[in-house]
C-alpha cells in the first residue's frame, strides 16, 4: 500500500469515527456553557442537515466545540436527576 493511499484510508476511517462519536450539529462553548444546535437547509429540495462546521461561540468567548453523544448522555441524565430533586422539593419529600 502506498503512503497516499494509507493517508487516504486512514482519513477515511477517521471521518467515519467522527461521525459516530460526534453529536452532528450541537456544539458547546467551553468558556461559558453556551450550547447551539446547527442546521443547513437546501433550499431546492428542502431537505435539512446537520451543520457540523466550526462555530464562533454567539456570545464572543472564542470557538465553540462539537460535542460527543457520552457528553450529551452525560448532560441528560444530570438533567433528568435535577429535575426529580426539584419535583420531590415540591411534593415537599
């Protein structure tokens, strides 16, 4: 196997471990938490799609980071914890 060609399969199978690691189109901003979701549309067919390109961090603290499913299954389940102890507060338990 040539040089160019195990570049080329090792970009190949990177790309492809990138998209199953990566939650396509949720970024987060690791200054100040800030969490966007990106999409593109086509305008012609109407079919929408992730937009995985580097963002800029809306509230201008610098370059916002693509966020892997354990950081979003993480943040869920802390979500979900939160919102159990703020509803046995309530029932007064």
């Amino acid at each position: 196997m040539t040089s160019r060609a195990l570049l080329d399969a090792l970009a190949k199978e990177r790309d492809e471990l990138r998209r199953l690691v990566y939650v396509p189109g949720l970024h987060k901003c690791a200054k100040c938490g800030c969490v966007t979701i990106s999409t593109a549309i086509n305008a012609e067919t109407g079919q929408f799609r992730a937009d995985n390109q580097p963002q800029a961090c809306p509230n201008g603290c610098g370059p916002m980071w693509p966020v892997t499913e354990r950081q979003a299954g993480n943040e869920m389940a802390d979500r979900c914890e939160q919102a159990e102890r703020e509803r046995d507060e309530a029932k007064g338990e």
